[in-house]
C-alpha cells in the first residue's frame, strides 16, 4: 500500500492526495464455489479496497472475474446505461481500487474454487 501510493504520490487524484496517514487494515477471505458470484457493492467505510488472487479456476469467458462499475446496491436508475470495466483475473493478480466504486463477481461455472483475500483500508478513527 505505502508503494501504490508513493507510486501515485504527484497525482492530482483526491484518493491519492487526501488519503489517510495512519490507517487500519482489515482482511477477509472468499471462497467462491460453483455458482457463486457477488453482486454490486461498495465498502462505503473503507478508502482503499483490494483483493489478491490465490486461486482462480478454469474457467469459460469472463466468469469469476470483477467487473467495476457505477451502479450497485439498488439504487434507482436514471439512466439504463453505466460504465462498467471488466477484468479477468489470473492467479496472483492484485487490485487495488477506491472502496467507493462499485464492483461484484461474475457467477462461476466451474467445479474449481476461486479463492481470494480481500481487503479494505480504512482511516483510524480519530487520526488524520
């Protein structure tokens, strides 16, 4: 985390310019078995999300993957149409995106688990 910022650290992008100096991070694991997928959600407490591969199965087109986008949780639509970005992950990829933006997992097929840690860094309450 403290090399993606020190990457981005000219970045005139308010995730990178306003972030936490001192920061909690917190992790969970997904086990995603035959037919599971997530829907569109966001980590409304978080400022950075991410997610690190170690098993992803063999799969058919796009399933499995994480798609972002600017439309979950139900919101009401005003317009049919949002962007989205789909990426296929490999074993061993990382992501890291703002914990505000939209992003779920494309339904699996495959009798393989997909396996992944999952993360959110959040600002310490009482700290800048």
């Amino acid at each position: 985390i403290s090399n993606y910022f020190a990457r981005h650290q000219a970045s005139e992008c308010l995730l990178v310019k306003m972030r936490p100096k001192e920061y909690t991070l917190k992790g969970w694991y997904v086990v995603m078995a035959k037919g599971g997928h997530l829907a569109p959600h966001n980590h409304p407490k978080g400022w950075l999300s991410g997610v690190i591969y170690l098993k992803v199965p063999t799969r058919e087109k796009d399933e499995g993957s994480i798609e972002f986008g600017l439309h979950g949780n139900n919101f009401p639509v005003l317009h049919l149409e949002h962007p989205k970005k789909l990426y296929r992950v490999v074993e061993g990829d990382l992501a890291l995106f703002p914990s505000s933006l939209f992003h779920r997992t494309t339904p699996i097929s495959s009798d393989e688990p997909r396996l992944c840690i999952a993360f959110d860094l959040t600002r310490t309450p009482g700290k800048s």
